[in-house]
C-alpha cells in the first residue's frame, strides 16, 4: 500500500499515536498486561520521519526513535489540558448529582422512569458548581463531620461541600 501524505499530516499522525500510546499504553500497564503493542504505531511513525529526513519530528535517544522534545512537551501541555478539563467537569458532576438526589421530587422521579435521564433541572445545579470552581477553585471545599438532615439522611459520615 502506498500512501502520500504531507509532513504536517506526519507530525499529525505521529502525535495521535502518541496520545493512543499514552492513553492505551498507559492503561494496560496499569493492568500488567502487555502495553508495549500500543507503541508500535507511533515507532512507525517516527521512522518513515526518520527515513524522510523530517529531524524536528524524531531523534536517536539510546539508539530508538522518539519524538523531539518540543512534540513531547506539545503532548504533555495537551495532557495537562486536558486533565485539568476532566477534573473539574468530573467535580461538577459528582456535586451536581449529588446535591440532586438530595433534593429529587416525587414529579421528577416519575419524569426519570418516562424518559430514562436526569431532569433539566440537573443543569442549574452543575453550572452552580462550575461557577464556583471557576471562582474559587478548591478553596472553598471542606470535609464536614455531620451531614444535613435531607430526606430521611440518617448517615453521620464526613461529606465536601462548600
């Protein structure tokens, strides 16, 4: 198979595979599974740069291919990015969801069972918390001994809240 493609769909490439080797890779040694098959695409990669003579794609360290620094450096800031984003939506939401059912009404219970999702009202409740993170970040977080007395709550277990 013969495919043309340019130096900027290269670079494109090699840094997709190195993300699905992060991601892909990353998980299956967690696991103690074999990761280093995730690797291979991105190895392929950095030769056909290699062979095409793109050296600020790829350069020798210990006799392997790798990356350049600035596209190691490029995927970290992209990762940091990105988890970052994960954080603080997977905060909102663990809230959100968490101060719903707090406070879910009979109607809304019987609107959940029709149409199998939360109601609209879910929404005002995550952007309270996005508003608030992007205030404050963590600042304001707490572990509390007692929680509220919501809804039959008996549970006297430490919560976060704000």
């Amino acid at each position: 198979m013969k495919i043309e493609i340019s130096k900027e769909q290269l670079k494109e490439m090699i840094l997709a595979a190195m993300f699905y080797d992060w991601i892909l890779g990353g998980l299956a040694d967690s696991k103690g599974e074999d990761f280093e098959k995730y690797g291979k695409l991105e190895s392929f990669l950095l030769k056909v740069a290699k062979e095409n003579n793109f050296n600020d794609l790829t350069e020798e360290f210990h006799n392997t291919l790798v990356p350049t620094d600035e596209l190691s450096e490029f995927q970290e800031e992209i990762i940091e990015e990105y988890d970052s984003d994960v954080f603080w939506h997977e905060l909102e939401v663990a809230f959100g969801k968490r101060d719903f059912w707090r406070t879910v009404t009979p109607e809304e219970k019987e609107e959940m069972k029709k149409n199998d999702w939360l109601p609209e009202r879910i929404h005002e409740i995550y952007e309270k918390y996005a508003k608030e993170f992007e205030k404050h970040g963590i600042d304001r977080l707490e572990i509390k001994t007692e929680l509220p007395k919501i809804q039959g709550n008996t549970k006297q277990e430490p919560k976060i809240g704000f």
